[in-house]
C-alpha cells in the first residue's frame, strides 16, 4: 500500500484555516490548488522505483559487514551517502543522524528518506511470516510524521513498502548471526528528487512535525564530469 501528501505548512507545521471567500476567489483559489497538488505528480517518480530503492538501499545496509555498517556506532568509516547505481544516491543513516554531507554531481539524483524501518527474519526469526514482518516495519514507522525540505521547500513523501526482498549477509553481520540468508520488510516515507543545481543544497527532516528539525544534511552539487 502506498500514498502520496502534500503539506501547506508555516515554519514545518501543518495548519488549516475557514476563510469566507466569494465564488470568484473560490473558483481562483480553487484552480490554483488544482495546479499545486497535480503539477508534481506529473514528474514523480513510478511507485514501484521508489518501493525497488527502498527494498534496494536496505539490503545494501544490513549487508556492509559491521566494521563499516551505518548501524554499528563504533564504525570507523561508515559511508552515509549510499550508492544506488544508476546514478542515484541516498543520504541515510539511523533515526535522528545529524550532519550528514553528501558531495555528488549534477547528473545525480537523490533519494531521501524521511523515515523507514524494517523487519527481517535476522530479527525476528527464520519461522517469521510475511505479515510479521510487514506488521512489525509498519508499526515502527507509525510513531512518525516526517516532514522534508529540500533549501527550505516543503516536498511531497510517498508512502511505500517494500514486499519481501532476501538477503545475504557477510559473517562479520550487524546482527551478529549464523544464519546469513534471510528477508526482510520495509516501510517508508520516500521521495526521489530529480538532480539539483551546482552548490549546496540543504535537506531537512522534521520527524514529528512538531516544528523541530531533527537531521539536516548538506548536498554539495559539482559539475558532471
């Protein structure tokens, strides 16, 4: 299941507000919502890429052995500006990672992640279901409202799981198991940003909506060679 919102927010809090209007203004003020709600999804990427990058980055996280895993916090050089191939970076780290900075070039698309979980067999254990694991990366997305700028514009965030994606872990695992094959589930509030202008760009993450930015990441945008 997947969806997509749009927010009209002041200072990264969503707000609503009855006003009277005539239907002159109505018809206006209609017409412009129109084209703010539906000019993006003109250009948004197809649902089932942004379930693929999910599916994708998690595997590549859970299968960096541990000296270099983003979830190992004695990691010496963990590398927080993840490789998608086909020209695609994602910025990722655990919940509430601050000072991320990524440098890519101008023909670099980001994924940005606003919040994910998932659930693996590693975790939960091999005799696991699909909808344990679906269940259990659902809820830990729930406690979250994730809100994203990008240079402080509000973007929209699709909603999305993953379906079961297997793995293969190395021996030196950040779960610290035998078992090296297994699955997992993930859920996530996503979006894939088309390749931004040279310079830097800042990202940031409120994750409860409250108004408080909780991670800022810095892009720093190079020319294509």
């Amino acid at each position: 299941m997947r969806s997509s919102r749009i927010r009209v927010a002041a200072q990264g809090v969503a707000f609503s507000k009855r006003v009277t209007v005539s239907g002159f203004w109505r018809g206006l003020l209609a017409a412009v919502v129109a084209l703010l709600v539906s000019a993006p999804a003109a250009s948004a990427p197809p649902d089932s890429q942004l379930e693929d990058l999910l599916g994708a980055l998690w595997v590549t996280v859970i299968e960096t052995p541990t000296p270099r895993n983003l979830f190992n916090p004695d990691a010496k050089r963990p590398e927080p500006c993840v490789d998608l191939g086909n020209g695609i970076i994602a910025p990722f780290g655990p919940l509430f990672t601050n000072g991320i900075k990524c440098t890519v070039t101008t023909d670099t698309q980001l994924f940005i992640i606003g919040v994910s979980n998932e659930c693996s067999t590693s975790e939960q254990g091999v005799d696991a279901t699909k909808q344990d694991l679906r269940s259990c990366a659902r809820a830990a997305d729930a406690a979250f409202d994730p809100v994203v700028t990008v240079d402080g514009q509000i973007v929209a965030l699709t909603e999305v799981e993953t379906g079961l994606v297997p793995y293969e872990l190395p021996e030196d695992n950040i779960f610290s198991t035998s078992t090296l094959t297994g699955e997992l589930w993930a859920h996530g509030w996503v979006t894939l940003l088309p390749p931004l202008t040279i310079g830097k760009h800042t990202i940031t993450i409120d994750l409860q909506n409250d108004g408080v930015i909780d991670s800022t990441t810095t892009i720093i945008v190079k020319p294509s060679a």
